[in-house]
DNA sequence: ACCAAATGACAAACAAGCTTTACATCAAGC
DNA sequence: GCTTGATGTAAAGCTTGTTTGTCATTTGGT
C-alpha cells in the first residue's frame, strides 16, 4: 500500500509527531507507517481518515 | 468495528467460504471477521472493499 | 430420520502491527 | 561549532490478525 502521509502532513505543517499526538499513537508507527514499513490495522486507518477528513480511500493506495 | 458482511453476502448468496475463496483467505478469517472476533488488517479490508465494489467506509463502520 | 453443507468456535503456531527505549543523522538558527 | 527539532532505524516485548486443524451445532433437501 502506498499512502499520501507524508504530503498530507506537510500541507497541514504537521510533524510526525504533531500527527502521532492526534492519533495517539507512538511517533514511530507514524514513521513506519510514512515509510511504507506496514500497514496500519484498519482502526488506525479510520482514524488517520477522521484526522485529515478524507476517505481511506484517498490517503491509501493499492500498489 | 461494525460490519455488513453477513449481509452482503447474503445479498450475493455467497458462503463464508465463497467469500474467503474470493478473498484468499482462510474461511475461519471470514467468520471471526463478520462476527466481530478481530478486525481484517487494511490491505484485506481494501480486498473485501474490491469484491463488493464498494468504499470500505460502506462496508465497515466504527462501533 | 438422514446427509451434506454451512456456520461458530477453539487451540497452537506464526506473521504483522504497535509500544517504549534508545541512538544516529540532518537541517536551521544562533 | 553548538543546540534544538525533525526524521530514520533498531531491538525487545506485547497485542492483534491469520493460518491449519478439529469439533459441535444448525439448516435444508430428500
């Protein structure tokens, strides 16, 4: 899966962190999760969509 | 997570294992899924999301 | 009543997601 | 050159997701 994060948060002048804060969760899964490592679950992807106001659909991409 | 999965494949009358063999997965995957036991990781859900042709906010829903 | 298919559930084992801690690198500002 | 904030990575440990195997129960058809 490919993800629009690391875009998404720059528009917003958002850190990992910032964003890891408004997700609660560690800044290291943000990292992981920008970084392609994993996938969130899908919890963590509603949330991520509830965050930027966006569809899951629109954040993650099919590779 | 809430989700439609009973019905949708009651609207398809498909199996559980009609729907694992559509998804790849493992029939018991299927039924702990629909009944709630854990939720799919997202590459599964964006599967699902495919084989119903719908967005995966339409077929899972937060509880 | 019988049979087959479908469903629900559990256990053990392994994979993936997430946490904390910790360290290294990089850029910006002073 | 030093400090600070942001980023990338790694290890160890816990939790969640997925598999295979197995069994019990339910349902529909004949």
């Amino acid at each position: 899966m490919n993800n629009r994060l690391k875009v998404l948060r720059a528009e917003r002048d958002w850190s990992q962190q910032d964003l890891a804060d408004r997700l609660e969760v560690s800044r290291q899964s943000v990292n992981a999760i920008e970084k392609g490592r994993y996938d969130p679950s899908l919890p963590l992807a509603f949330k991520i969509a509830d965050v930027f106001e966006m569809a899951i659909e629109d954040i993650f991409q099919r590779d």
